[in-house]
C-alpha cells in the first residue's frame, strides 16, 4: 500500500493488514478499545467492562501485559451466561473479549464483531435490506477514518517536533495534551492547534488535524505525538 493508497482507503481491513507489522501494540490494541467504547450501554455483565479498562490500563503502561490473560478469561465466560436472544449483548460481549486477547490480531477482530453487531442492530430496529447495507459500509468508512486519526500518515514517515515546543511557556502544549489525551477531550484540539502556533509550530499536517473537526480517539497521532506515545 503506498501513501496516496492509505489516505484514500475507507475500507478498514486492508488498513489493519497492512498495518500488522508496521504498528505498535499500544495502537493497535487502543484501535480494538475505541470500537468497543461506544457500545459500553451494551457490556451487561461488569467482566466485560473490566476487560475494556484492564485493556487500556495495559495500554497505557499502567498494567503488566499478563493481566490482559485473566481479564480475557473473564470476559470469555461471560458468554455462557448471557441469553442469546437479543443476540446483541453477545456480539458486545465477544467484542470486549476481543480488545484483550494478546496477539496483533486484536484490533482486526474486534472490528469484526463491532461492524456485526451494527448490523445486528440494524435488523433489530427492523431496516431494509438497503438501510443495513447503507449503515455496514458507513460504520466500515468510520472505522477508516479513526485509523487515520490513530496513525495519520506514520506509516511512511516520520514525524518529528522540536522539544521547545513542547517546552514552551512551561510546557503548556504537553499539558493541554495530557488533559485532551486523559479526559478523552478532543473538542479542545482546537485549542491545542491555537497553543502549538504560539509555541512555534508551522507544521501544516500537524495544524490541520487538529481544527479538521472530525472524530478523534485516543491514539491521535498529534496528542500522541506532543505526549512521546508510539
């Protein structure tokens, strides 16, 4: 896949594909997590919920890696206790087992079992066959689009900022960043675009995502970037 290939793509299989040996576990595993977080009304047993937070503690750095085998066991029994009809809760609950399983294959699963679940949905709200399919290739678009918000144009290049903006006026860019990145705040990043011109940044790509006004999650490239996070 080349650069203007990646930037087109709005199919997030290949994306994860071609990521596989290129990306960090961290992202990929926030990938995993930022599917499944919007879907936490439908985690009806707490293993579930834990698998999701122990995954972004370990994410984090915040948890050993082997605490993701105990959360992913939990979150797997949860699926014999669940009733199969409304079969939602099970895809959800599969979903969170997901995000902690240990291989690099996390993320592409997860995204299996969200995109079916939307579906599922879908056909319980009682949609045509054409009000499915419209909704499966716009959740499919959506998921692109939070790949390149995660990994922006990484893949084929690196991106450097010089420690004097991130140091400037006592570090003030750092810190909007940190709140941004903890409070999951990614309406600010304007305010964050304002902070890094004053600091002395020109940088267009960097600027331009910031104000583009589209859906972030945590593993932005920028927030990422300004916190030293791969």
């Amino acid at each position: 896949m080349t650069e203007a290939e990646w930037l087109a793509c709005t199919d997030p299989i290949p994306m994860l594909e071609f990521l596989q040996d290129k990306a960090s576990d961290r992202k990929l595993r926030l990938f995993a997590l930022v599917c499944v977080r919007p879907h936490w009304h439908l985690l009806i047993d707490e293993r579930s919920r834990n698998a999701v937070e122990v995954g972004e503690l370990v994410a984090d750095g915040l948890r050993p890696i082997d605490a993701l085998l105990s959360a992913n066991l939990a979150a797997w029994s949860v699926l014999s206790t669940l009733p199969d009809d409304p079969g939602v809760y099970v895809s959800a609950a599969r979903a969170a087992g997901r995000t902690v399983m240990s291989n690099r294959l996390a993320a592409r699963y997860t995204l299996n079992e969200i995109v079916s679940l939307h579906v599922e949905l879908a056909q319980e709200k009682g949609s045509t066959t054409d009000e499915t399919c419209d909704l499966y290739w716009n959740e499919i678009a959506r998921y692109a689009r939070l790949l390149h918000d995660i990994w922006g144009t990484l893949p084929f290049r690196v991106v450097e900022l010089n420690s004097s903006i991130r140091n400037w006026n006592d570090a003030t860019v750092s810190k909007i960043a940190q709140v941004i990145y903890d409070d999951r705040a990614f309406d600010r990043l304007s305010i964050l675009a304002d902070a890094l011109e004053d600091a002395g940044c020109n940088d267009a790509d960097i600027l331009a995502h910031c104000r583009s006004g589209g859906e972030h999650v945590r593993g932005c490239w920028v927030v990422d970037l300004l916190l030293g996070k791969s």
